[in-house]
C-alpha cells in the first residue's frame, strides 16, 4: 500500500504501510528499497496494529552502495589478484597489495565532497608497483559496510511480538511534475483544450501501483540545498474515457489524484491526462503596445515607441464551467494548433500560464500579425513649463487582409496625464493606459490621433 504525493517544486512525499514481524523488546530492524534522495530527518513511522506500543529508539540511513569503485576504495591496503593481458597475448595473474583506488573521496570545508582522479597503485609481492594497470581486478570478500540498497536501519522497542502492519512516510528529492496543455484552435472562435501532467521520478525508487496525487501550490520550505529535478526515459499513460485525475482544495493549495493504481519507475518520465474539454468559445485579440517594454516614459526631445509595431496576437478564454472547463489549471506551458483548410495541424505559437483559479481569464501571447501593421509618430511637442509638457502623436493601422478585424491600441502615460484632444473614443483601463477599439475592414486604413498633456 503505497502512495506517493508529488509537490512541482522538485520534491515528493512517500506514505506506505509495510507488514513487519516484531519480537517483544529491543530489535534492530532493516527496511530496504527507500528512496536514495530521502530526507533522513522526515522520515515517520507509527504501528496501525499496536500504535502505543512501538518506540523507535535510533534511525540510521545507509547508503553506501555496492559498486566497482566504493569496493575499491574499502581494499585501500589489502591484498587482491590482478588479472591481465600481456602485449605478447599471454595472460598474467599478479598478487600483491591496493595501494591506491582508482579515485578518493575528500571533504571539502563545507562538509561536502568532492572525487578526485588518483590513479590505480598496485604493490606486487615481489616488490614492483603497477600505476594505472590495465585488467581485471579480485578481491576475496565483500568489504564491510557495503549495501545493495538504501536502507533505514531502526533499533526500535516493542511491547508485543509478532506481525504488526507499520506505517512509513518520508519527503524525498528528485521528484517532480509540470502541467503541459495543447489548445486547437477551430478557426471559428472554438477550442480544444488538453492538459497534461508530466512527472519525473529521479528518487532513486520505484513505487509499484502506488496512489499517485499531484499538488499544485507554493508550498514554503527552508532550501538548503539545490533540489535535483530528475532525469529520464519516458513513458506515457493511456488515456482514458472516465476521468484520469480528479482534483480538490487542500488549504490554499489544490491536490490532484489520479484515479487508477500506477507504478512510478526510478528514472522514468511519466505523462498522465490532466483534463480535456471541447467546443467552448475563445477570442482572438490583437494589441499594438507600443510602449510596453520601455517602462516608465518622462517626455523630452527624444521619441520613445515611435516606428513600425507588429500587433501582438493573444488568444483569450475564461476557466469556467461554462466554457466545459472549470478545474484550477497548474501552472505550465501551453501549445496553441489550429488546422488549416487541409485539415492538417500547424503550431501558432507558445506561452506560459501560472496556477489558474476557476471563473479566471487566461491571456495566452502566441505570435505577432503578418496582415495588420502598425506604425506611430509624434507629431508634435511642446514644454509648456520645466515639468509640464504637451505631445501629440498619430498611431496608423493597415489591415492588409481580405476579411474585417478589430485591434486594440494601447497608449501608456505616466505622471499626471490628461487627453485634450482624440480623434477617436477612448478608454482609460488605468492610471497609465488608454485604450482604443478600432474596427478595420478588409484593405482599410485609419489613423488615430490624439494631443495629452502631462505633469511631473
């Protein structure tokens, strides 16, 4: 009974019951296939047969896996055979002592390590010393200490003997997961949108048909160190026609369980279905900013956001029930399709969302316009006093294509700004932001010109 929590800020939370048969008293106990990346001090254990009376008294983490090099470095000063090649192709057995490991492990000041190459130093029994031999190494045991795998090694107390269902939980590293969404656009003001949850197991465990649950949130944690992201192959779950994830508050973050059993491979990339919905209205926006990278704007001589703009295309949608949508979307990445008259799907663009309430706007910035141009002058200054001015600029739209579109112009102002004068109506969106509606026919041009005043 396993189930896994994975957090998207490169972290995961472990919960499994284990069947353990105790004797009454004090006993060292070993549980194998923990998590590599686990966080020895997180760890919690609680009997669901007798919960009063288990008492761990110590916990020890040992990690010190088997492998050609940790096995080398524990035969430093013993004797081993060296089996090699000779040029002449003859074969060659020598004994003798290790006194040098092909690399060493040393602390550095901040209690860390650091490997360092040292080179292979065989002493033979007859006096020579081989540097850097080239074969096939014998030792005669196993060296103490080594292990097969991570374990926790507890010296608990118990009341009772026999066997007792334990509960063992713990937070560990080199997990995490991020929400990928596909929106095809129709061409006519519908969408299909397809999320999904792309998880990467890089714990150093593998959780067999485990009860896998996504949170999504900004969880605080002390960081003390770089948290590692994980690497992988991949594999991908099938999707399903009844839901694959359900979704629900947890405090002020939101918790995704997938409904089926899965098993969670070490070093594997996992892909599960987020969410799906069909048919529901989206909107094509395009804004001219002309001044939506230059910042703050103090009018002088020189011209800031004058020139040829490309309009920025947005599309628009609202997370809603009526929208057949309505589950808060993770922050992720969203890829924006639509098919063309071939029925054949062509990528429009890319954007990024962060953690999406339900009844919320998303805004997704996928590309620029080909067909509708843009260009803005000042026509005019003026300084009316040292920290009073007067400028009048023209903004000119060009609908190159054969069909009727709308643009939304934006115009940013700082200090205190008035409009004396516009050719067209406008809409002050906030203290720095006007905003003009023009609607262009097919092949139309039009001009906007409008005078402001501003005060420092």
């Amino acid at each position: 009974q396993t189930e896994v929590t994975v957090y998207n800020q490169g972290f995961g939370f472990v919960k499994e019951v284990r069947s353990m048969n105790l004797k009454p008293g004090r006993q060292r106990i070993a549980v194998e296939d923990v998590a590599q990346q686990i966080e020895t001090n997180s760890v919690a254990i609680r009997s669901l047969t007798d919960p009063a009376g288990l008492n761990v008294l110590e916990q020890n983490y040992q990690y010190d896996l088997i492998s050609p090099i940790a096995i080398l470095n524990k035969c430093v000063g013993k004797n081993i055979r060296f089996l090699r090649v000779l040029p002449n192709g003859q074969k060659e057995t020598l004994e003798g002592k290790l006194l040098s490991s092909p690399t060493a492990i040393i602390g550095d000041q901040n209690g860390g390590g650091q490997t360092t190459w040292n080179g292979m130093v065989i002493q033979t029994n007859d006096g020579r010393l081989l540097l850097n031999p080239t074969g096939e190494i014998q030792v005669d045991t196993l060296p103490e200490g080594l292990i097969s795998r991570p374990t926790l090694l507890w010296d608990l107390e118990s009341d009772k003997g026999g066997a007792q269902q334990v509960e063992l939980s713990y937070l560990t590293r080199g997990m995490n997961w991020n929400a990928d969404y596909v929106l095809t656009l129709d061409g006519k003001g519908a969408a299909d949108l397809q999320g999904w949850v792309t998880l990467v197991n890089g714990s150093g465990a593998t959780f067999k048909d485990a009860k896998l649950k996504l949170l999504a949130g900004d969880v605080n944690r002390v960081q003390n160190r770089n948290m590692p992201m994980g690497r992988g192959g991949g594999a991908m779950e099938d999707m399903a026609k009844a839901p694959a994830m359900t979704e629900e508050a947890l405090f002020e973050y939101h918790l995704y369980t997938v409904t089926r059993p899965t098993t969670i491979a070490n070093n594997e990339q996992k892909q599960v279905s987020l969410l799906e919905a069909f048919g529901f209205a989206v909107t094509k926006k395009l804004i001219v900013d002309s001044m939506r990278d230059y910042g703050v704007y103090y009018p002088s001589e020189g011209e800031v956001g004058t020139g040829a703009i490309k309009p920025q295309v947005r599309i628009e949608f609202v997370n809603s029930k009526t929208n057949k949508l309505g589950m808060p979307m993770p922050m992720g990445n969203v890829k924006v399709y639509q098919r063309d008259s071939s029925g054949s799907v062509q990528m429009l663009g890319e954007d990024h969302i962060e953690h999406t309430p339900k009844d919320e706007k998303l805004s997704l910035a996928i590309g620029q316009s080909f067909d509708i141009v843009a260009s803005r002058k000042r026509m005019n200054f003026r300084r009316l006093s040292d920290r009073s001015f007067e400028e009048t600029y023209e903004v000119e739209l060009r609908n190159r294509k054969e069909v009727a579109d709308t643009v939304h112009v934006l115009e940013r102002h700082y200090g205190d700004w008035s409009i004396t004068k516009s050719s067209e109506k406008f809409e002050k969106l906030d203290a720095i932001t006007q905003q003009y509606v023009v609607p262009l026919k097919a092949g139309e041009v039009k001009k906007i010109q409008y005078t402001v005043v501003t005060k420092w």
